[in-house]
C-alpha cells in the first residue's frame, strides 16, 4: 500500500518529456566515449610527434585479416577503424536521428529544415572559401577537403558539457554532422572517385531493397538485418564509395 502511494504522488511524466528521455539516455551514455575520444587523441598526437613516431605509424600501418577463406578481407589497421569501426558510428548516429525525424524533434518539416540548411552552409561556404584563395593554382582541386564537420569530435565536446548544453542543440548537432558528413561523402563519391565499380554498387542496391522488403514483411530480427547490413558494407567497400554511406543507409532502412 505504501508503494503505491509512493506511485500515485508522483508528478506525471510530460509528452515532451517521454520524447527526449531516450535521447537523454544516449547521449549520457556516450560521456566516457567522448572522454576516451579526446584522451586518445592528445596520446596519439604525442606520440606521432615523438622520437618513437616508427613505431606509431607501424601499429596502424600492419595488416589485419578479418573474415575466413575466401570471404576475407586484409587491410591496414587505419583502414579497418576508417571504414570499419566509422561505419558503426554513422550506423548509431543514423539510428538516433531517424528516430527523431519519426517522433521527436525532428518530425516537422519546419523542425528538420533548420539543420538541413545549416549543413549546406557549413559544406558550401568552406569550399567557396577554398576556390577563393586558390582558384587557378596547383592545389584548386581540393576544395572538397574542407567541407565534412568532423561529427565524433563535435558530439564528443557536446557530451562533455554534459547538462550545460540543451538537449535541442544536440540533436541539431548530430543532425548537422551527420547531413554535413552525407553531402561531403557524395561529393568524394562524384568527384574524387577514380574508378566507381557498378556491380558491387548493385549488390549494394540490392541489399538495400532486400532489407526494405524483410521490414516491410515484419521481419525483426536483428540477425537479418545485422547479415544483411554486412553484406552490404562489403559490397560499398568494393564499389569505391566510402563506407559510411552504408551504415546510414542500413539506419534509415531498418525497423524504428
């Protein structure tokens, strides 16, 4: 009985509330990710830049084989978190901002537009800057360098500030990053890919369209869709695209 009085006065629990609250969740739990992240990165920053540099480099330049016969791949430790381990960041990433453009705050046209504009500012006028000061020289045809936002850095920081930093700017944050990051990849994609390989892009295809069949069949189980999103890394891999391409598509195809 005492429980359940306990229960009944408590305050009820706002819509908006109920909304945030797993993005909350989230983003607490990313706190010793960005902790390890900016620690990581002044160790690596020593290191590279000390009299044992060879042995730095040595680490992420040695082969590492993943996969058996011959569904195998063999690349270079930098490679593997590159277009391996960046590929599940831009799978979760994906995930939390599909589930705000469903229920969150995202959901409106109007809410979705702000961060939508902001990324095509923040990759359209640091590559005009760019062309400004190099038009016409050796070096113009790098002007796609400076337009992704480097996203786990910049939520990294956000969680640090931990409750000092509003939920709504997080998420528009992440939403920037991620729509900054998909706009700088195609343009690599368009411009800065030698060789583009169709069939693998088809498999790809394919692979996405198999995974919007099983969640419109009502398939939810996350082996399928895990199988289905491997399938469809290595076949991104192979096609010359950057593979983060495929984790965000296999977040906005798979089941909320």
């Amino acid at each position: 009985m005492a429980s359940n009085a306990k229960l009944s006065s408590l305050p009820p629990i706002s819509p908006i509330a109920l909304l945030v609250s797993p993005f909350v969740r989230f983003a607490k739990t990313e706190a010793a990710g960005g902790i390890l992240l900016l620690a990581s990165t002044l160790a690596a920053l020593i290191w590279a830049n000390s009299p044992w540099e060879n042995a730095y480099h040595a680490i992420w330049n040695a082969p590492l084989l993943i996969g058996f016969g011959r569904f195998s791949l063999v690349e270079s430790r930098h490679l593997w978190v590159n277009d391996g381990l960046m590929s599940i960041f831009f799978f979760l990433a994906g995930l939390e901002i599909k589930r705000q453009v469903l229920i969150g705050e995202l959901s409106s046209i109007k809410q979705a537009t702000f961060p939508l504009v902001s990324a095509l500012g923040g990759t359209l006028i640091p590559a005009l800057f760019y062309l400004l000061f190099n038009y016409g020289g050796s070096a113009a045809h790098g002007w796609g360098i400076p337009m992704a936002t480097d996203i786990a850095f910049a939520l990294g920081i956000l969680v640090l500030l931990g409750d000092r930093v509003p939920t709504s700017l997080k998420i528009f944050v992440t939403a920037l990053a991620i729509i900054d990051d998909i706009i700088a990849v195609l343009v690599i994609a368009i411009f800065y890919t030698n060789q583009l390989h169709f069939l693998s892009l088809l498999i790809a295809a394919f692979g996405v369209t198999l995974s919007i069949g099983a969640n419109l069949l009502g398939i939810r189980r996350p082996a399928v869709y895990a199988f289905i999103g491997v399938c469809i890394w290595a076949a991104v891999f192979k096609s010359g695209l950057h593979v983060t391409v495929a984790g965000v598509m296999l977040a906005f195809i798979i089941p909320v």
